[in-house]
C-alpha cells in the first residue's frame, strides 16, 4: 500500500537527475527524448523555411 503524494526516485536520490540538468544547460542539448525532437524539429523548419527576425 502506497501513501498519496509520496514519491522515491533512486536517479533524484544518486544526483543523476542534476547532472544531466547541469549538462543540459551548459551545453545547449537537451537530455529528453521530447527536448531533442523540438530542438531538431526547430532547426529543420528553420532550414526550410528560413529564419524570420
């Protein structure tokens, strides 16, 4: 039986969690699946389409 709202994440707990946030932020890639296929996606667009500023 679980209690509501309480959660446990071993990959939170060992710090793997910041360091791919760290890595992330310092390298401008995104770790997620969902986070890479915007950045491609972005990219892709703006190579067809031309960047508009």
């Amino acid at each position: 039986m679980k209690i509501p709202g309480l959660s446990f994440s071993l990959k939170r707990a060992l710090g793997v969690t910041k360091a791919k946030q760290q890595f992330a932020r310092k390298t401008g890639i995104p770790t997620t699946r969902a986070g890479l296929e915007r950045k491609i996606g972005k990219m892709v667009i703006n190579s067809i389409f031309g960047k508009k500023r």
